[in-house]
C-alpha cells in the first residue's frame, strides 16, 4: 500500500479493508511508521515511539473491535499506557523515568476497539497551554505552515492528523484543546459532553467534569464511531448520517472577554451563517446572557487550582526543584497554591449560573455557533515572554512576593494575551455541554480556521448531525497541507 492510497482512507474505511482482506493491520502499521520517519523530524508531532510492541499487537491474530487493525497515537496527557513512560511535557517527569502503573481508562477501551498504538503525541507542559512548545521535547509544527504553531494542547494530536501520519489520534480538552488545534490544522475537533467519556483510574471526574478525553479527526463519522467505542457497553453515540432538520442557530463573532477577533476569524462564522441558511437552518445574532469576563476568571481559578496540584504532585513523585518545571508554568502552578479554598468554590459554584443561562439560550436556539478561535495560528515562540517578563517574574517567585506582582497588573495582561487568542472554547467546559469545531474556512494564505458549535447538554446527537450535512455541503477531507 503506498502513502496516497493509506491516506485517503479515514479509520473506519481502514478497519474495513482490514476485516475484508484488502490489507492487514501490519501494512497499515508500516505506513504509519514510514510516514513518521518522512514528516516528524520537521513537525515534531510524536515524541515518544513503540515500534516494536506496535508490531507485535499489530500481528495479533485474529484482530478484533470495531476500529481492528488501524494505526493510533496517544497523546501524552492522561492517556497511558500500564508499564510505558509518560512524561506530560515535564522535564522533571521525563528525567526521572516516570512510567503509568496503570492503563488509562479511555486508552483501554480504544485499545479494546482494536486500535494499534503506535507513539505518543507532543502537549505542553501538562497541557496548560495553548501552543504546543514544551521545552523538554521542543515545539510541535503545523503542517500546513510548519512556522506556525498547531495549537495546543493537543498539538501533536492534530499536526499528526493533518500530516497523514494517522487518520484519527487521542486528545483531550479542559478548556479548548481539541477544539482549538482542530481549527489551527483544518480537522474535525469533538469535544463530548460532561461525563460522557472515562476519566479514570486517576480522576473520577477530571476538572470535576470540565475536561474529558476524545479525538481528533479527518472525518466526522471516525469522531462518532470512537465516542461510541469510549462509551462502552453503557450507551451509543448517534449516527452522522441522520438528518439534523432545520435548526434555530444563533452565533456571535464577539470575544466574550473585549478582546480583538481576527478579520478571518469573523468572516469562517460569517460564511458559516450563510451556507447553514442555504440548508435550510434558521440562523441569526444571538448570544447568551453570560459575564465572559467572570467565565473566564473563573476558569483560571480551576485552572491554576489544577496547575498547581499537577506540579506538586510531580514534585513529590520526583523530587525535583524548580528546574524541573518551566516557568510559565511555575507562575500558573504559584497563582493556584495563592488561591484560597473560598476562592476556588466561590469560582465553582458559579458554573452553575453559566449552565442556566445557556439552558435559557437554547430554549430559543439549537445551537449556539461562535469561532474557534480569535485569530489564526500563531508562529512557533509568537507567544513566549519577552526576556524583562521572564526575569521578573523568576525574581517574583524566588523571593516569594506573588501578591505584589498580582496587584501590579502584570499577571492579568499575560494571561488577558494568552485567553485572547482562545476566549470562545471555556464556555462548553464550564457548563459541560458537547462543543465541537468544524473547518469551513480558509484564509488567503490557505490557513485552516474552524468555526465552533455548541449544544445543549447531551446534545451529541444534534452536533454530529449537522456536521456530517457540513461535511457533505463543504468537504475537507481531501483539502490537505502541501507536504512531500
């Protein structure tokens, strides 16, 4: 099989021509692999690789599940593997060989689908950023313009997708991070529904619930028939191919938080609005009654809370001191250790008014359509602190004056830049709800920029729907970067 024919089938369509005889999963293995060894010394998608065990799972006779025989990659957030490294982006973890004593819920039961893991996926330091650019392993490109960033956290995710390495890879999303690498790499990005897919045996509820594991895709039903295949036995994911009938869609072009959105971002969910008008859907203005300044607050306060408890827990499992960490996320990790307990369930609690105002929103609206993101991708180090940042901030955390620099100012303005780039893809988090983004537009300079969709809870039926008219009205699939 050579590399044209491997690419142009999405997973489903692999694990087909599996169980029918056409290929094995082996030759499928050796595609994968091949197309590794071609493209990741540029893009620095897989950063962790196991051939050989791949090999031999690949072999295993006869093969079994739904997605049987179909070359897969983790990403290297939560997605263990029992027995094999994982260092999450962390150079204290990846020194000190850090393994999983056991298998991740969702990798099993990807696995149990049949899926043949191959590698691990480039993410930023615990996933806490919204480029891909650890320092550990060094930043993961885009394929589509290897300058530029993929986005994160699961950068490595998406830029493996979109270089043809593999059609479908794991990931996860907090507050985005499906979601917002799908956009910067032209992909399909699911985010489900709170509780819809495992968290455990490390979490019962990651995030209590605003961030869960999925995948990102080339083709809508892959995203669907792996929901299904994380579900279990428990329930089913819905078809793509039922008709979604005409929607009531309000959508919004304004940054909840004040800040700019890009010409090109404004205009994906323009043309979105006038393609979903010609299929029939009603679509018009609207947003929902939200705070998006308090959202966003409130989702750093869980978030650094998060940081925070990730570094310590690194620390005690590895001894490492400071230089085991990077520094932008020793900040975060020293904002959420600054938190306190009032603080943090005051933030929580105010989820709750969030879920009601969109429960108001879509008593009107089916679905809520925004951009994915506020500008397009950003170039590899675009987003690093300037050298005067960076050493002011060392001396803050050395000298352990934290509130000062608060008061300052200094802190708010980072992290206004950072969540400018991202402010629309907190909200599903939050209130829990399923969100997704779809690649409807190209710029000028044929870069990918996604539009966002978000339903009411439970409301994975009525997303997937529509995306499979979009991707029948405005395929993608074959819309691929220009790499050898």
């Amino acid at each position: 099989m050579d590399f044209e024919e491997y690419r142009r089938m999405d997973a489903m369509a692999m694990a087909a021509a599996v169980a029918d005889g056409q290929t094995t999963a082996r030759e499928l293995l050796e595609c994968a692999l091949a197309r590794t060894d071609a493209v990741n010394p540029e893009l620095n998608a897989v950063v962790a690789r196991r051939d050989a065990r791949a090999r031999e799972e690949a072999e295993a006779d006869p093969p079994a599940g739904p997605f049987a025989g179909v070359p897969f990659l983790v990403k290297d957030l939560f997605q263990e593997l029992a027995g094999e490294g994982s260092d999450r982006g962390c150079r204290a973890l990846r020194d000190a060989g850090a393994s999983a004593e056991v298998e991740a819920g969702i990798t099993r039961r990807w696995r149990a689908a049949g899926l043949v893991v191959f590698g691990r996926t480039n993410t930023p330091e615990f996933g806490a950023r919204s480029v891909t650019e650890p320092v550990v392993h060094g930043p993961a490109r885009n394929p589509w313009d290897p300058a530029l960033s993929p986005g994160g956290s699961s950068g490595g995710a998406a830029a493996a997708v979109a270089a043809g390495i593999v059609p479908v890879a794991g990931a996860n999303d907090g507050g985005g991070s499906i979601r917002i690498p799908a956009s910067h790499c032209g992909l399909f990005g699911f985010k489900p529904g709170r509780g819809r897919t495992p968290a455990g045996p490390a979490f019962s509820e990651w995030m209590h619930g605003a961030a869960v594991h999925h995948v990102i895709s080339r083709s809508v039903r892959d995203s669907a028939a792996l929901l299904d295949a994380a579900l279990g036995s428990e329930r089913s994911a819905p078809a793509v191919a039922a008709a979604p009938g005409s929607l009531r869609i309000g959508y919004a072009t304004r940054s909840p938080i004040g800040t700019e959105v890009h010409p090109e971002c404004r205009a994906a969910v323009e043309g979105t609005a006038r393609l979903l008008e010609g299929l029939g859907h009603h679509v018009e203005e609207a947003e929902p009654a939200i705070d998006g300044q308090q959202l966003a607050r409130d989702w750093l306060t869980l978030w650094f809370g998060q940081v925070a408890a990730m570094v310590e827990r690194a620390r005690r499992r590895t001894g490492a001191g400071a230089a085991g960490f990077e520094l932008e996320t020793r900040v975060m990790a020293a904002l959420g250790q600054s938190l306190s307990a009032a603080d943090y369930v005051a933030a929580h609690e105010r989820w709750n008014r969030y879920r009601h105002a969109m429960h108001d929103f879509h008593r009107q609206y089916d679905l809520y359509l925004t951009p994915t993101v506020a500008r397009p991708p950003p170039r590899i180090g675009e987003t690093a602190l300037p050298g005067w940042q960076r050493t002011v901030l060392e001396l803050v955390l050395r000298s352990r004056t934290l509130p000062l620099l608060r008061a300052s100012g200094l802190i708010e303005r980072l992290v206004r830049d950072e969540l400018g780039r991202v402010p629309f893809t907190q909200l599903a988090n939050l209130t829990g709800a399923p969100a997704m983004s779809v690649p409807l537009h190209w710029t000028p300079h044929n870069l990918p920029v996604g539009v966002q969709f978000v339903a009411p809870v439970t409301g994975e039926a009525r997303l997937f729907s529509l995306a499979g008219q979009l991707e029948t009205a405005s395929p993608w699939f074959d819309r691929v970067p220009a790499l050898p």
